[in-house]
C-alpha cells in the first residue's frame, strides 16, 4: 500500500510513469534550461470513488487515461522549471479542475538533460543524479491546503581515492573483510528532506542546489571510518546550512569495488563489486 504524508487511506488511484518534455525552442530562455522532461505519478483519493470499488460504477471516476492527459498538456502551461513549482502546478490545477477529489500527490522525477558542449541548441542526457519532489494537497476547512512538501535527489554516484577507513568491527566466525585503512570508495547516495514550512520548498531550485554542493564538499573534503558517518556529516550539514529543511532522510550504499591488484596505495586495478551491497540508511530532525 502506498504511504501518503495524510495517513492511510481507504482507497486511492491514480497514473504513474507519465513522461512529458516541455522545449523552449524559440532561443529566448535567458539563461534558464530550455529542455524540462519529468517522470510524473498522480494519485488521488476521495469517498466520492468508493462506488467504483463496491458496485463498479464509474459515475464518478476520472480515467487514468485523463488523468495522463492532463499531466502531459498542462505541462505545456506551466512556466517554471522546477519540480517543487512543477507539482503544486498540477496538483492545485487537478483540484480545481475536478472538486468531488478530496486530496492529490503528484510525485516528479527529473529526467535531466544539459547542454552539449556549451551548444543552446543541442542536448544531451545529463545526471546520473536526478532530482525529485512529491507534493500531496487536499481540501481544508478554508480551501486548499498543503500537506507536506518534500525534495531530494537520487542516483549520486561519488569516488573518492582515498581517505575512507573501515576498521574496528565485530569480528567473529562469520568475519571473512579484513580491516581497511585507506579504501577507494565508491558510494551511491539517495536522500531526500521535508520543509518546516512547504512554502519554503518553493525556492527556484536553490535548496537543491545547495544540498548538492553539500553533498559533493563533504564527500570531497571529509576523511571517514564508514560510510554512516558520510551520510551523518552529509545531513548534519543540510540541516546545519538550510534552515528551511526540518528532517533529512539519507540511504547510502557501499559500492565499492572489488581489487584486482594493488601497488601499495599508489596504483590499483579493481572492477564492478559482486552484486551484495550493503544499504545503510539514517535520518535526522531538528
């Protein structure tokens, strides 16, 4: 079942995995990315679709099929370039446009694009990381009201030669890792924050921006003894640094990769870890 921020609900539905690319092709962005592509989920819930599930009539309900259609055509009115904007856009539009729904969350997931070779008309895939906000409203006492706002980004993939230690763990009958010292580490790093205030999350991009400049100085400048106290460091700092975020949530995963041949700590050869990851994962509140 999903998890809405609201609670449990007694039903839901919705479309998910809508892609819509909105271009910019007339050359006047000013500086802003003319390619905005999004992978969307729209869900929605309400009593007004109890019917459909307890005697199968459709009286009330909105086709998914509409549902996909109005996310792909009134992306073509949405101004902005940013995801946070992007999903209060289509949420409050949906709301409006149909008033038996009582509560939306849209989910976006970017599908970044960036210039190619500093070219304004040719683009290609950018990343690996991609940035993400879910958004859920529904109907207040006074009208229409937000009820968490969150951001993040998933699919950093971060190296760092050296500086990374491992040592001083349990070691028993099933121990077989030796203790690590200077490791190359090869991290991959999910997180995501929610907003003391949601209005707060409405900032043209720059608390995303911000959280990854954080996460590439710390992983950058920080010399660890695991990658728990990366990912601590990592969300200490967001929450040091970003007063409008008031909860972190971070996933780490080691994916560092398997030796083939060393020279001291010089040189090496290594290749792609064996498929077992380890998964470690933390959050932290103000």
């Amino acid at each position: 079942m999903h998890s809405f921020a609201s609670g449990k609900k007694r039903n839901y539905y919705g479309k998910a995995d809508v892609i819509a690319y909105r271009l910019f092709r007339d050359g006047k962005t000013q500086g802003a990315m003319p390619v905005f592509g999004a992978n969307v989920t729209l869900l929605i819930y309400g009593d007004a679709f109890w019917q459909t599930y307890e005697t199968g009539d459709n009286t009330g309900l909105i086709a998914t099929d509409s549902m996909k259609n109005f996310i792909q055509r009134e992306t073509m009115n949405f101004q902005g370039n940013h995801l946070e904007e992007y999903c209060r856009f289509l949420a409050t539009k949906f709301l409006e446009t149909y008033p038996h729904v009582e509560g939306a969350e849209v989910r976006a997931l970017e599908i970044p694009y960036g210039a190619s070779g500093g070219s304004s008309v040719a683009f290609e895939p950018a990343g690996p990381e991609a940035a993400s906000a879910v958004l859920e409203i529904w109907r207040g006492p006074a009208g229409l009201d937000t009820v968490e706002l969150r951001s993040g980004i998933a699919g950093f993939r971060l190296l760092r030669l050296g500086g990374s230690a491992f040592k001083g763990f349990v070691r028993d009958q099933y121990t077989t890792l030796p203790e690590i010292h200077n490791r190359p580490l090869h991290m991959w790093l999910t997180l995501d924050w929610v907003y003391g205030d949601p209005g707060g999350g409405y900032s043209q991009g720059a608390v995303t921006k911000q959280v990854r400049k954080i996460v590439r100085e710390v992983f950058d400048g920080f010399e660890s003894g695991s990658i728990q106290q990366i990912i601590y460091k990592i969300g200490m700092e967001v929450l040091a640094k970003i007063p409008a975020v008031a909860e972190v949530n971070l996933e780490g995963q080691n994916r560092t990769w398997d030796t083939v041949a060393e020279s001291g700590e010089a040189v090496g050869v290594y290749t792609d870890a064996r498929p077992p990851y380890g998964c470690l994962g933390l959050s932290l509140r103000r």
